[in-house]
C-alpha cells in the first residue's frame, strides 16, 4: 500500500538548516510547506539537559556513523554521533555558538560571491540572534537564544587565567577580538537547550501550511525529465511519493544529502554506474571536499569540583528548580585560538577547555575527577570524501575524512604545536597547582609535545562533530550547487545544510548551519 502527499516545497532533514528553511518558508501563507525528518520529535529528558548530550550518542536519536580506518589515527574507525531528531545535531551538540572569523565568510565570498561574504552574513546573523548582554556585534530579538554559562566549573576560570599567563589574550565570545580566550556563549533558554526544533518548529507549529513529518527516510528524489519532482519516502512502514509543486531543498547534513543525491542520479558517474544507479546528471564534486575538525584532547586528574557529580540527586534537583548547576553546563566551558606558524594570517588551532573527564566521547564512562584541554584544527588542509556503500538507500555511507593526510604534513604539525601550546597553559601558575596525574595520553610526566601528540593522534583524536563541504558550493561550474544553492544540471532541487561550504569555518558549525537555512529562505522567497 502507497500513499501520497502533495506540497510546493518538500525539506529533507529538519536540522540546524532545514528546520529554519522550513520554518522560514511557511511564514508565506500562500505555501504549504513539507517537512521530512528520519528521527523522532525532540522528546527526553537528555536532548534538553544540557550536560546530558553525550547520553543521546548511539541511541535512536543518533545516526550513530562511523568513518573507514584512518591510517594516520592509528587505523581506527572514528565514531561520528550526527542528530537525528527533529532540530537534527542542534539537538545533541555541545551548544556552543562559535561563528567563526570574518576571513572564513570573505573567503566564502571569493568562492561563491558576495551574497555569501562577510557583509550578506553579518546581517543574517543579526537577524537571527538573541544574544545575553548583547554588543554591538550581536543580534538581539531574533529566534535563536544566545546565553552567558549560567554555573561555569572554578576550573574553567583557572583555564582562562592560566592562558592569559602563557601569554594569549582573554576577552568575549565572539567579540572584537574572535581569537580571545573566553567562556563559552551557548544555545541554551534559561539554562535548557535551545535547538532549532525549539526556536523555529516550535513557533511555526500553529500554522496549518507547514507539515513536519518524522520517521520519513528518504529513499531518493525523483524526477520529470531533468526537473525535480519530489522524494520518495517510507512513513510509518509505508511507500510514499512526497510531491513538490515548486522545489525540493535538501538539508541532511554533509553525510545524508551527498548520499541523497548520489542514491538519486547525481554524482561521479563512474561511481553510480559501478552501483547500477541511473545517472540523472554526472557531478563529480559530489561527496568531495569532505572536511572536518580534528581535537586531541589532554586530561588531568583533579581532586574535586569538576562536573563528575553532575548526575547527583542534588544537582539534578537544582537543575530542575532553579535551572542552574552542573547540569546546565555544555562541557566545553571555554576555548580560544592560536596560529601555529607566526606567518599565518588567521588562527589553524583552536584549545578547548572541558572541566570534566570526557574521554572516549563519553561513550566509556570515566569514573573519577579530570579535566581536558587540547587543540581543534580548525584550518585542515587535509581533505577526504562520501561515497556510497550500495544501491541500498538503508545501507550507511562510507565516510572517509583522511585526518592528517595532506601531502606536506601541515595538519599533524599543526597539532603538535597545538598540544605544546595546551602543554604551557597546564603549566602556568592558575592551573600548574591543581592538576595531577596525566590521564591522556598515559606517558611519563616529562614526555615531549611531540610524544604526547604522537600518543594523543595515534590513541584518542576524534572528530569534534563539524562534517562539512561535500556538496560546495560555488560561481565554477564544477561545484555542486550554485550561489543561489541551486544543484547544477537539474532544475527543482537546492541543497542548504553544511555541505553547501566552500571550506570550513574557524570555528564551529552549528552557527553557520542555522545562518545557511536562513539565507536559503531568503534566496527561495526572493526568486
């Protein structure tokens, strides 16, 4: 049995970027609007504690993907958590709302035109934020709720001291100066997640035009000829065409919408032939430029204070009272950047602070007090690809980031000057006393950087969640969609999640990916 529903715009993935799309596009009373998400609603007590994301991992909230081997990470698969609920990854990320540098959207600007560069998104970002104690370089009155931590760990400020000691700069999250050391800002409404499900789904669901559908897995898009017509779908165990009158835009992230497009025709030629797949338009960047943020965290033991209690009766009670304590934390408390060449024009490093033992991505629970410091390459030279496993839309991609395996080893030095760097600031007389044992990487008290970042590297790296790139964006005609977000070759079909960058921010990407649905619905409505 089949059945069909019928729309004039179709969204795939209620994510950072759909969920806004879709939002944005049902303000037009004229529209209906279809929304299609794989997961379930945005319910559980651990999608809206903040300090609880880490339990959502490998659970049905989690595409729960892993990478092939890195050959430079020690041959290990890496273990890649992706949302799948409606607010997608802005549901189960850390929250921390890091925009990334005025030179990332100028370079952007370079690549895809000026509606993308620093002034087009500056105001985009305007818009859409409501940010505590809000400068001139924050929006105020927009959808998404940009808060100060509300219970930071001690131990965070003997970061942010002990940083300042080894001579960088403190100051404010996305401030006047982006590379400062600071304390975290994060998406979060009186000390509860604030994801776009809540910022953008919730606000819209009175309207009768805009349809959010969960538990639809989209097997591919369909096509009249060379223009889009809309998806196939199952929902609730059912065949269903999902019927665009005006455009299907996919926002599945930069594993699921490459995957979309390459089950539906479009992609390396060579690729689906070999697959048996009907090719629909031959784009070879499809799956390319996969880029993604490497952290290589150091651990510390540490008598008491750090979030290990967090879980306590006590701290649960206070959270649920009065919205404050450890639960509310976002584990990452604080970060800043470092070049780790002085010839560079921007920061390739970003150190983060956790006051908390968050090894092995929280997937092996720690038993005991810690804290973690370490560098983020944020600037990877290093790029890999999404190709598809089989025909199969339920079989998972075959995702290959290639960490650190760019040809002049710019990356993997990059990260040993970064944990010598995270090295000194453990050194420093806010942090040097309070700071025991290393726990990772387990090597004597008088190891190199070099040897710490070998172990670190080989042992414990892993992706910080930021995917991005395999569907770039550009003015060139090998790009795989256009300014405009258009997929090249086809009529009918955009693309608007984090594939669509050009490269990838100097920072992290939840902020971005909110920015792309809103400049999308701009672009849509104004067409």
């Amino acid at each position: 049995m089949s059945q069909e529903l019928t729309s004039d715009y179709v969204v795939v993935g209620a994510g950072s970027s759909g969920a806004v799309l879709a939002a944005r596009l049902s303000e037009d009373p004229s529209v209906r609007v279809t929304l299609l998400e794989a997961g379930p609603r945005d319910k559980g007590m651990n999608i809206h504690i903040p300090a609880a994301f880490s339990k959502l991992f490998r659970s049905e909230h989690d595409w729960d993907y892993s990478t092939e081997p890195q050959p430079e990470l020690g041959g290990r698969r890496i273990y890649w958590p992706r949302g799948r609920m409606l607010g997608g990854s802005s549901s189960m990320n850390a929250m921390m709302w890091v925009k990334g540098l005025q030179a990332d959207y100028e370079e952007w600007g370079v690549a895809a035109g000026p509606e993308w560069g620093w002034d087009a998104v500056k105001k985009a970002y305007a818009k859409l934020e409501d940010v505590e104690d809000a400068t001139a370089l924050d929006g105020t009155g927009g959808p998404v709720r940009v808060e100060r931590q509300r219970s930071p760990r001690p131990y965070t400020e003997s970061f942010l001291q002990a940083a300042e000691q080894a001579g960088f700069t403190r100051g404010r999250a996305n401030g006047p100066n982006p590379e400062a050391y600071v304390e975290t800002m994060v998406t979060q409404r009186r000390g509860a997640r604030w994801s776009t499900a809540a910022a953008y789904l919730k606000p819209a669901a009175r309207r009768g035009n805009l349809n959010v559908v969960t538990g639809a897995q989209v097997s591919r898009v369909t096509f009249d000829g060379r223009r889009a017509t809309g998806v196939e779908a199952v929902i609730d165990g059912q065949q269903t065409m999902v019927t665009a009158r005006r455009e299907v835009i996919l926002s599945g992230g930069a594993i699921n919408t490459p995957q979309l497009l390459m089950l539906s025709g479009i992609g390396p030629a060579a690729h689906l032939k070999d697959l048996g797949i009907e090719i629909v338009q031959d784009a070879t960047e499809v799956g390319e430029n996969l880029t993604d943020h490497l952290v290589a965290g150091l651990g510390w033991e540490v008598e008491q204070g750090s979030l290990a209690t967090a879980e306590s009766l006590r701290h649960l009670a206070n959270y649920l009272l009065r919205r404050r304590g450890m639960l509310t934390s976002n584990v990452g408390e604080a970060y800043g950047f470092l070049r780790s060449r002085p010839d560079l024009a921007a920061p390739d490093i970003e150190m983060i602070f956790a006051p908390v033992g968050f090894f092995d991505e929280g997937l092996v629970p720690f038993v005991g007090e810690a804290v973690v410091a370490g560098p983020i390459l944020v600037d990877p030279a290093s790029r890999g690809r999404i190709t598809l496993a089989s025909a199969d839309p339920a079989a998972k991609a075959l995702i290959d980031p290639r960490y650190l395996s760019d040809p002049e080893g710019r990356d993997r030095a990059a990260m040993v000057e970064g944990v010598r760097a995270a090295l000194d600031i453990a050194s420093q007389p806010a942090l040097k006393p309070i700071l025991g044992e290393l726990l990772r990487p387990e090597l004597p008290a008088d190891s190199s950087a070099e040897e710490v970042a070998d172990a670190l590297l080989t042992r414990h790296a892993h992706t910080l969640y930021h995917p991005t790139g395999t569907c770039r964006m550009g003015t060139d005609e090998a790009s795989v969609v256009d300014p405009s977000l258009r997929v090249r070759g086809v009529e009918g079909l955009r693309v608007a999640d984090a594939s669509i960058m050009p490269r990838i921010v100097r920072g992290h990407t939840n902020a971005p990916a909110i920015m792309i649905g809103e400049r999308a619905a701009e672009i849509i409505r104004g067409a």
